[in-house]
C-alpha cells in the first residue's frame, strides 16, 4: 500500500485504483504506479485486472455451459445439469415474455449477459484484501514495488467496462431498428415521434424538437445500463472497503453486508439482462 501504515484515504484510494497499462509521456509503454501516471496514459490506456477478470470469468460461463451440454442426459440429470436448465428457462421465459420479434440471437445474448455480468459481480463478495495482496507478493517477485502493484477484481466498477457492454447493446439495438424498420424508418422514428400533425407544415415544425427528444431517449439508454451497474457494484465495493478497515467488528459486518449484497449482484444482473430485451424488443416493434 502507500507506505507501512497507510492511512484511510491511502487504503481506499488503493483499492479503487486499476492496474494501468499505457504510454506514459515520459516513461513510454508501462504499467502505472501511481493514479497520476494512469491519468497521464489518456483515452487509450488499458485497466489489464478489469479485462483479465472479464475474460477469464466469460470463459468459466463458457466452459461451464459447454461441459453440461455435452454430458447433458435424458435420464436422471445432474445437479449442475439441473441448475443449468433452470437457468437457461429462467432466461428463454424472459425472453418470450417481453421480445415480440423474432430472432435467434436475443436468447443467448440474455443469458449470456445475466451469467457474465452476475459472475463478474460475484467477485465482489471476495474479501477485499485478498487477491490485492496475493498480487502485491506476485508483483515483488518480479521486482515491483508492492505500494505500487494495484489489483482490482470486480469488473463491473470499472465504468469502462459497463460502458462497454452498454455501448455493444446500442449497437445492436440500431442494428434491429435499421434491420427491420430500414435506414428511413429510424430516422423516421428520431424525427416525426413523439409528436406528429396531420398538417405537413406543422410536421415539419415537430420535427427539430422530436429530433432532439428521441437523440436524448435513446443515448440515455445505453448510459442508463452502464451507470446503474457501475454505480451500485462501485457502491458495494466501497463498504466493503469500509468495512476491511473496521477491524475488530469486520467479520460479523462483512457477513452481513455479503449476505445483503448477493441479492444486489443477481438483481443487477437480471435488470441489465432484462433492460437488453426490453430496449431490443422496442427496436423491432412498428409503430
């Protein structure tokens, strides 16, 4: 950490901070040690735990899943077997009930993103201390300074990574709206909603402001997504962090909270799985 005994904000400010890789103007391509030198890196700088943790926990639910298909049996399933079809109709009656298009992608794509997004939650159930450190005496084997080694294990409060997936269910929803309404069909939607005349002057009047209304709804949707994750799973992290620094009160306080707080990380995997749908389904439909 920052020093021997580092003080609260140090202990925070630590645990908050992402290993960075980037160019540095004066040092060129190199992780950061310190937040400033992450800042420095700019735009193009990479959060190397946020996208290893990513993959790495996208290829347990790929495994996973994969393995129990292939074993999959008629007769007497599983318990892993069991879960895994109840996951997979939990999510197909989801789907069924609020998609009114047809495509064979919104299914995988829902439950792909409730599995992805409710195991990179998960890790922030993980005690705050542990990976950090365990990454601290990696980092001093190969010579780092462990004040300067940052780890952070939950990808969901990185704000990049929410912005990410949020920005790729944006792209697919223009796909759907262009798709099946054509380009003139989604411009018609940004400009002749939410208010219409029958009177082609007074239409053509309407048209700047629903312009304007319909750039801010559907921008706001992909923000909605990344900010409503981030924030909460940020949110849990930072009383976790809160309650790591307690001491003597933190085994009850971290129970506690990690109890209260699995139903947060399955709650916020199943809105932005269903807010996927919903924003998905509302591109197909013809006014």
């Amino acid at each position: 950490m920052a020093g021997n005994t580092p003080t609260a904000t140090s202990y925070i400010q630590h645990h908050l901070q992402n290993l960075t890789f980037g160019h540095h103007p004066e040092h060129g391509w190199s992780i950061a040690q310190s937040a400033e030198e992450a800042s420095e890196m700019g735009f193009w700088a990479l959060h190397l735990d946020t996208l290893g943790w990513s993959i790495a926990l996208g290829l347990v639910f790929v495994l996973l899943f994969r393995k129990v298909a292939l074993k999959a049996t008629t007769g007497v399933p599983s318990g892993l077997q069991n879960f895994v079809e109840l996951m997979v109709e939990f999510v197909d009656n989801s789907v069924k009930d609020t998609f009114h298009g047809k495509s064979q992608l919104i299914a995988p794509l829902s439950l792909t993103i409730f599995c992805w997004v409710f195991l990179m939650n998960l890790m922030d159930l993980v005690p705050v201390d542990f990976l950090p450190m365990l990454a601290q005496k990696v980092g001093a084997m190969f010579g780092a300074d462990p004040a300067h080694v940052y780890f952070k294990v939950v990808p969901t409060t990185d704000v990049n990574a929410t912005l990410g997936m949020a920005l790729s269910v944006f792209a697919l929803i223009i796909f759907y709206t262009i798709r099946e309404k054509g380009f003139s069909g989604f411009i018609g939607e940004l400009t002749l909603h939410p208010f219409s005349s029958p009177n082609k002057l007074v239409q053509a009047l309407f048209i700047p402001v629903n312009f304007l209304l319909e750039t801010v709804t559907l921008i706001a949707k992909p923000i909605s997504l990344a900010l409503r994750l981030f924030g909460n799973l940020y949110a849990g992290e930072l009383i976790f962090i809160l309650i790591a620094m307690i001491g003597l009160w933190q085994l009850p306080l971290h129970f506690a909270w990690a109890t209260f707080h699995i139903l947060v990380i399955t709650l916020q995997a199943f809105i932005f799985m269903m807010l996927t749908i919903v924003y998905l389904s509302m591109a197909v439909e013809k006014h």
